[in-house]
C-alpha cells in the first residue's frame, strides 16, 4: 500500500513523551519553555504512524482479549533471523538472541557485568548521551575517542588515538554507535574491521549500537560489525525495531552474541524480562512484513533532508548543515554566528519554541551545534524551520552586509 507521510496525526494526549511531557523535559534541564504551541523535535521517534501490518498483528493481539505472560515463539526469532540474512548478509544463531526491553538498558547491563569498577570504556563524542551515563553512572571511566571534524563537517575515526587507549591496561570495553548517532556517519567495511581487530589484539570488549542500521540513505549501504569482523567472539551487537519501525513504547531490543561465554554472563546479569504480547507480535509483523513501508519511509526521510539542508542554504546559510549517511537525525553547525551556545539556544527553544537538543549534551565536541530528528510530516518541519530563521535573521543579515 502507499503510505502518506505528510499526514499530520494529533499525538497531543496520547502518553507522548515529546508532545505531553513537557513539565519533565523542562524539569531535566531540555528548555525552559514547553507550552501548547511548542514544536519537540528533540526525541528519536517518528510523528508518522507505523505499518500497517503491524496495526493489523496488534488488533489481532487485542481481539484476543487476554494480555498475560508471553513467551518468544520460533516465529520471533526466525523473523529477526530472515530479516538480518536477507537486508544484510548477516546470518545469526537463534541461540545468539538476548531479549531486552531497551538498547539503553543493555547497554547498562553490559557495562556492569563484563567490566569492573574503574575500568576504562572508549566512546567517540560527540555521541549519544545515554553512552556516557552508561560509563561513568556506573562507576566506570571514559576513554574519549573523540571523532575528527573537518571544515565541512566531514567526521573520521582518530585510529592511532582509538589504538592508544585501547592499548591502556585498564581499557576492557569499547561501545561503537553505527550509524553514529548524531554525527550521521556509516562507517565503512575496512573501518569497522580496523576497529575489531585492534578490539580483539588488545581484549577489548565491543558493545555495538546498530539500532540505527535499517535507517540509511539510498544510495548507502550498512554493514553490521559482526559480519565483516574475523572474529565476533568479542562483539555484542544491539539491534532493534524501535527506531526503525517507530514502535519505541513497545520496548524489544535483541542483542546478539556469538560468544557463549559472554552470552551466559550477560543474559544472567538481564535475568528475566518476559515479552508483551503486542512486542511480539510487532516485530513478528514489522520483519516479515514491512519492508515496503521501510522503503517508502526512506525516501520521504530522504527529500526531507534535502529539504531541510536547501531551507538554510537560502534562509541561514551561515548554519552548516550536511545530510548524514544513516539515521534519520541531523546535526546542525550554529558557530559561524559567533554567538554563545546559550544564546543560539535562547534563540531557538525559547523565542522560536521549537525544541531540538543542544549539542554540548553529546560531548564538548558538540558545542555550537544542535541536534535535529526529522522524521515528522514534513509541514511539521517547515514551520519549525520558519520559526527558527525568524530568530536569526538579524546576525545573519550582519553576516551578510561585512561579506
């Protein structure tokens, strides 16, 4: 069927956190301002309904009428299993699959049960909050493996830093965000294999965050680590169906790890989480059927960007702004206005009343910037945009009268 993405679907008094939780993202330091007009743009999920064949398997589900303790049939895993041989080349093991209710949450849970107190974990800022606090919350220590940024907003791995600290006796962990998250990149087969090799030469253990992997540009390709990796005895991969199917309230992440040894210590340290019913039956339908809406959702996140990158080339053309490889968010560079990041906030989620999310959340590497998720109707985007040039209309005229 064709799906019309441009449909603007009223998620006001629906439980939304980023459209009915505004007194807890003021309270966590967001915005000051969150009110009936604000536009959230902030949070990594969709404004745009999910596939229809998951709406179907979730009526199925209420018809039914009964909502008690569920298991993981074969059908659950043998979907996950088709979908990652058939998009990705990638073959797993059933007994590879560990069930959690969160990416966040294995993350956690790897953290605490393969390192020790005081051990060293290497993320590359700027990246996803949640990594940091998944380090340092648990008593451990960051390796910053900071991410080199090029005048155009190009981002590299720093290899001879990243082999530097895990060489460090005390590095055990590396958790590796593909496609990264915010800075859009997929890195490349010769990369991701360069990072294993040195993980595996030094016993550093790697974490993979590819719930992002489905979530690509057209004419890109995603390469899971564990498929181009020699050896996967020290990877742990976290997949899931939340981005990529906008289904994040139903909480299914799937980790996969080949080691067995590694496998028993971290599902014994996750201990029992029995599905929802509708989590089953969501990613039963999402992985068997869902491919066509996947793809008809690549493209209109595709011309959104176009979008959004042509709206500041004529509008704010001081504000660099390139379309990244995966993931469907959009890192905006605000510091050719030379204006402090507490001003292009203030500028931003207060005057214009559109929340995105400041760069300096993701590492120091982020300040000046400012993190945009896009997937919404696109008339949802262009009145935050709109707004938001309002706002910095009067630097970037000053810009242009000294140019």
């Amino acid at each position: 069927m064709k799906y019309n993405f441009d449909e603007i679907v009223n998620r006001r008094n629906t439980y939304s956190l980023k459209w009915d939780g505004g007194e807890l993202i003021k309270a966590i330091g967001f915005t000051e301002r969150y009110d009936s007009e604000t536009i959230p743009l902030f949070t990594a999920d969709m404004d745009l309904p999910v596939p229809q064949p998951i709406i179907d398997a979730l009526h199925k589900t209420v018809d039914h009428r009964i909502f008690g303790y569920s298991v993981f049939p074969d059908e659950y895993y043998e979907s996950i299993q088709h979908w990652f041989k058939k998009r990705h080349d990638w073959k797993i093991s059933r007994e590879e699959i560990v069930y959690s209710p969160g990416t966040v949450h294995a993350l956690n849970v790897a953290v605490k049960a393969l390192t020790k107190p005081g051990d060293g974990v290497i993320i590359q800022r700027p990246v996803y909050p949640p990594f940091t606090a998944a380090v340092e919350g648990n008593g451990r220590v960051v390796q910053n493996n900071a991410l080199k940024c090029d005048s155009e907003g190009n981002y590299t791995i720093d290899f001879e830093d990243f082999e530097s600290k895990a060489k460090e006796e005390t590095t055990t962990m590396f958790i590796l965000c593909n496609p990264h998250n915010p800075a859009g990149r997929i890195f490349t087969q010769e990369e991701l294999k360069r990072l294993s090799d040195i993980c595996e030469e030094h016993n550093v253990l790697i974490v993979a965050d590819e719930i992002h992997g489905d979530l690509i540009r057209k004419n890109q390709t995603f390469y899971p680590i564990a498929k181009v990796a020699n050896n996967t005895d020290h990877i742990l991969t976290c997949t899931a169906i939340n981005k990529t199917f906008n289904v994040a309230g139903l909480h299914c992440t799937n980790v996969v790890i080949s080691n067995p040894d590694i496998r028993k210590i971290f599902s014994e340290a996750m201990g029992m989480h029995l599905p929802s019913p509708f989590t089953v039956s969501a990613l039963i339908a999402a992985y068997n059927e869902g491919a066509d809406w996947l793809e008809q959702l690549k493209e209109y996140l595709d011309e959104t960007m176009e979008y959004v990158k042509n709206f500041f080339a004529k509008n704010l053309p001081t504000v660099k702004v390139s379309i990244p490889e995966g993931t469907y968010v959009m890192w905006l560079d605000f510091r050719g206005y030379g204006l402090s990041s507490k001003e292009v906030h203030d500028r931003i989620y207060n005057k214009a009343n559109v929340v995105l999310e400041d760069g300096e959340l993701f590492g120091e590497e982020g300040e000046g910037f400012q993190r945009i998720c896009i997937p919404s109707p696109r008339p949802i985007i262009k009145e935050a945009l709109e707004r938001i040039s309002l706002q910095f209309q009067d630097v970037e005229s000053e810009i242009l009268l000294k140019s």
